[in-house]
C-alpha cells in the first residue's frame, strides 16, 4: 500500500499515539485533528462538541480515522461522565462523518472506533458482526457512535466501523492497572471468572487498520483477537507470565462497589470473534493469549 495522506481524530490516547506513530512510520502522511490550538504543521484544531469541522481540513485526503472519546474506566459512571462518554464518541464521528461527506475530494473510507460493548453482555454464545446489538447504557452508546457515520455513508463513502475488543500492549490499555497489581501478587480473576475476555493484542490493532485501509471491507469489523478466552484463564495467564500467583479473586459485589456502574460492565462476558476480518484474509500476529501478554510485558 503506497504512502496515503490520512486525517486522525484521537491520536493522543494510549491506541490512537500507537496506531499514528505505525502510519507515519509505515511511510503515510498524518495530520492530526486536536482538541486545542494547533502546535504544529500537521496539527488542526477541531471542537467536535460545539462547531463543525471545515471539509477543507479533510479534501484531498485519502482517509479519516477516528478514534476519539474518553476513557471508560478513567471515573465512576455517574450521569455527568456518561454524557461524556457518549458525547466524546457521537460528537467527534458525526464531525468528521460530516466532513467527509462534505468535501469535494473526500477521502475514499472513513475508519470509525466502535466497541464489542455493542453486543452487550452475551454469555456463552460466540457472536460475529452479524450479532444484534444488546441491550443497555453502552450498547446504546455504541450504535449512537456508529450511527454517527451515516453522513458519510450516504454519500458514498466506504465507511468500516472498528469493533475494539479489550487491547494488550506495553505502558496502557487493559493491562495498565493490571500489571502493578499482578507483579505484587496481588492479582486474580474478576468475579465468578467464567466471564469471555475477547482481548486483542496493540500489534494486531495497528496491522489490522493497516489490512482495512487497503482492502474494500465495509461496515462492522471486530477488531479482537481470534481466540477469546475466560477471566479466571486471562489471570491465570498473566500471573503465568509475570512469575506470580493469580489466587486473589475480586469479589462482583466488591467490584461494583468500587467502579459503580462500570463494575458491572467489567463482570459482562463477551465471547466475540472476528469473522470479517478473517473471512477477508487477514492474518494474526498472536492468536494465543500467551504470546500477546509476553510481547505486552516484555517477556
């Protein structure tokens, strides 16, 4: 895939600085959307939550990421964050849905950050995109925040929606409150630990970006990797990794306590695979837990 000119929305986060800084290195051309003044020639200024982004800011481009919205497990879910978790994720893709919609040389596809929270808590039951979204404060967050890109799609552009799964890299995602804990021997499974973790590893988030930016896949892609496993089995693991023990459960009833309503979103199963990224071809870099957590934690 030759050098492409790329507009970003939230490429400060712990995924959106990793997947910028493969693009630029895999030679692309990055310009990053901001939620301040712009510092830099390849920075603009975007304030999704109050005005319109200028179309010129996205002609001529190849393609548009967004990965913007903020942290669910950064506080409690009281009604204030919860507005925010929505509006950070709605707002910023219906802005650039609605740019790319608007310009006279759009980009050709528009990559928009979902979550397998769309699918709700599922049990047992494997689901692939063709599943209903569930029911609930976050599923319904999720199909407002990929309805967002209607614009986009109703113009004619190749819109895929990224199905995040929980992400395993070094310094953030998942792993980040989980490591202190687990390197002190403090670690275990969550609840009952018979919950599906449908984890997928940073390496695989940036190269499959990378597979989608040059194919024609459309519509949902569940970025998660092909092998979900259960949290007694996610801790057991990593305290395998680390050299540590993983006994120390944390009670659900402790857990909802702590986080509130989140508490009970990190207690949901979700036995999610990614048929469409298979079905188009793609390639995983780790297809068992082991390996992704290892490469995570620099074992």
């Amino acid at each position: 895939m030759n050098g492409m000119r790329i507009v970003i929305g939230g490429s400060s986060g712990f995924l959106g600085t990793a997947v910028m800084d493969q693009l630029r290195a895999d030679g692309h051309e990055v310009t990053r959307l901001v939620r301040r003044d712009a510092e830099a020639p390849d920075e603009v200024s975007w304030r999704p939550n109050v005005e319109a982004l200028d179309p010129a800011v996205v002609d001529g481009a190849d393609a548009a990421i967004n990965l913007a919205g903020v942290g669910v497990a950064e506080r409690r879910w009281d009604p204030a964050y919860k507005a925010l978790i929505r509006s950070s994720r709605v707002n910023s893709s219906q802005a650039l849905a609605e740019a790319v919609a608007a310009a006279q040389a759009p980009p050709t596809v528009l990559l928009n950050a979902s979550a397998v929270g769309f699918y709700g808590d599922t049990g047992d039951t494997e689901v692939d995109e063709s599943a209903p979204p569930g029911a609930g404060y976050f599923p319904e967050v999720c199909q407002a925040w990929e309805g967002a890109t209607a614009p986009a799609e109703a113009a004619g552009i190749r819109v895929v929606r990224l199905r995040f799964g929980l992400v395993l890299g070094p310094g953030g995602g998942l792993l980040k409150p989980m490591v202190p804990l687990f390197r002190l021997g403090l670690g275990g499974r969550l609840g009952n630990g018979r919950q599906w973790l449908p984890w997928v590893s940073l390496v695989d988030v940036m190269a499959a970006i990378q597979f989608v930016l040059g194919s024609d896949v459309t519509g949902a892609v569940n970025v998660t990797g092909p092998a979900p496993v259960r949290n007694e089995e996610f801790a057991r693991t990593l305290g395998h990794v680390l050299h540590r023990p993983a006994v120390l459960p944390v009670p659900g009833f402790a857990l909802r306590l702590a986080l509130g309503e989140f508490g009970g979103e990190a207690l949901s199963s979700q036995r999610v695979l990614p048929a469409a990224l298979v079905g188009a071809g793609y390639r995983f870099e780790h297809t068992d837990l082991e390996s992704a957590l290892r490469w995570s934690v620099g074992r």
